[in-house]
C-alpha cells in the first residue's frame, strides 16, 4: 500500500478481522476501507458489538487483523506502536493509585528514559493543558471522575504523539461533566493540532467533536457511512440547537438505523 503522503495518519484497505472461538468464528471487521488525514478528528459511532473498540486497537497494534492492510503513519501498526506514535486513553481512566497524578502523567516517559529534569518539565506542561495544575501531588482517588480522565489525557500527551486514539473516555460520566469534557477537548485539539480518533456511542458528542463521522453497522463490523461534519472549528455547547446540527444528528441517526438493516 502506498502512503506516500505525510498528510496520511491512517490508512486502511478491505481490511478485516475474524476471532476463532471454540463454536464459531467471530467476524468483527469487515473489509474496512478507511483514510484519515493529519489534523482531523473522526468518531467512529454504532451498536455496541460492532468492532468501534476493535478497530481502534486494530490501529494501536492490540488486535492482528485477519486480512487486508492498514498503515499508521506509513508504517505498520506494530511499526508505530514501537515508535510511540500515538497516546491511548481508555474508557477507565486506568491510573495507578498507589502514584500521584504527577507521577501516573510520568510514567511513559519514565519507560522511554527522559530524564527527570525533562519528565517535570512534560508533567507540568501536561497537567496545565487539561486544567489540572497544581493537583499533580494529588492521588487519583481524591479526584472525580472528570479530573481523573484528564489526567489520563495528559499521559497519553506526555511524550507528544501525532495520534491520539479515544476510547469512549467520557461514557461513564454524568452529562454536565461530560458536557465541559467535551469542550475541553475541543480545545486541546485546536491548541495541539493532534489527529483523534474517537469512540463513542452518543450521537451529540460524535457531531460536537469530529470533522468526520465513521458509522458502522453490526454482524459484522463495517463501514456504513462517512458524513462530513463542517461545523467549523467555534463550536459553542449552544451549537447543539442550531438546524445545521440537527441535520447532521438526523443523519448519523438514519445512518445508524440503516446500517442495522444488513442481513
């Protein structure tokens, strides 16, 4: 596969992906074809059980598709996985207890050697990006839930990746929180200028926070739909009620209803 361009982050042609069980295989994926470039944010939105979280992973290297091919920064996913390409933030936000917030946010970069002049230096920048300076010596069970994922955000940046792969961060939070999450988001997207890939299972945040809307269909996992999401780059929460939102909501809806008529 050719991914000459640096404006290519992810690349994906018919890929596809079986898991054999003890009855009968699973098919998860099937024939993806998929390009994101440099800069976008793209939501893959469906059931659950419909392969959003498997091809996420599929693109960190956690899953081996079964055919087909798929390039993350021109490389192999194995490939930029050693490379660090990308940050990963669970759904939990999988900090250790036991370590301050400063030193969850550290940890990459306590695997891959930095010094620790350098570490304080990426902490600090980190924690002060998503709002959390000055809890950096907090533990993660004095904090909410909300600040916890921030934290878990600020690792995922801590050795700045080009990629940062979303996997529903936000869906175990009340909607208030998730609300001002998702508009924190927004604008650590546009100060970084990161690529995200997003999974959710909420229709509003999908069309809040992405240029791209992936919609994908159950039995097996595959892409229905790509709508444009060109709602420019000032999105109020109050865009929410605007016509041109609805419109775009509707049609992820319908895409969503659709795409469960698959045999």
């Amino acid at each position: 596969m050719n991914n000459s361009s640096s404006q290519t982050v992810i690349a994906a042609q018919n890929l596809s992906l079986v898991f054999e069980t003890g009855d009968s295989p699973v098919h998860a994926l099937k024939d993806i074809d998929l390009t994101v470039s440099r800069g976008e944010f793209v939501s893959f939105i469906g059931p659950s059980g419909c392969g959003k979280t498997t091809l996420l992973r599929v693109i960190a290297d956690l899953e081996r598709p079964t055919s087909g091919e798929i390039a993350v920064n021109g490389m192999t996913p194995e490939q930029a996985r050693l490379a660090r390409a990308y940050g990963y933030v669970f759904q939990a936000a999988a900090l250790y207890p036991w370590r301050t917030i400063e030193k969850n946010v550290a940890l990459p970069l306590e695997i891959m050697g930095f010094d620790k002049a350098e570490r304080q230096r990426r902490v600090a920048a980190g924690l002060d990006l998503v709002g959390l300076a000055g809890f950096g010596r907090k533990y993660p069970w004095q904090l909410s839930g909300g600040m916890q994922q921030r934290a878990s955000i600020a690792r995922a940046l801590s050795f700045d990746p080009d990629l940062l792969l979303m996997d529903e961060p936000f869906g175990a939070l009340d909607e208030i929180v998730r609300d001002h999450l998702n508009e924190e988001l927004l604008k650590l997207w546009a100060k970084t200028g990161k690529t995200v890939i997003f999974v959710t299972h909420s229709i509003p945040e999908a069309v809040f926070l992405s240029t791209r809307i992936v919609v994908m269909s159950p039995r097996p996992g595959r892409i229905h739909e790509i709508i444009d999401c060109d709602l420019g780059t000032d999105r109020p929460l109050e865009i929410r009620e605007t016509p041109e939102f609805l419109a775009i909501a509707h049609r992820v809806r319908e895409g969503l209803r659709l795409g469960h008529g698959y045999d």
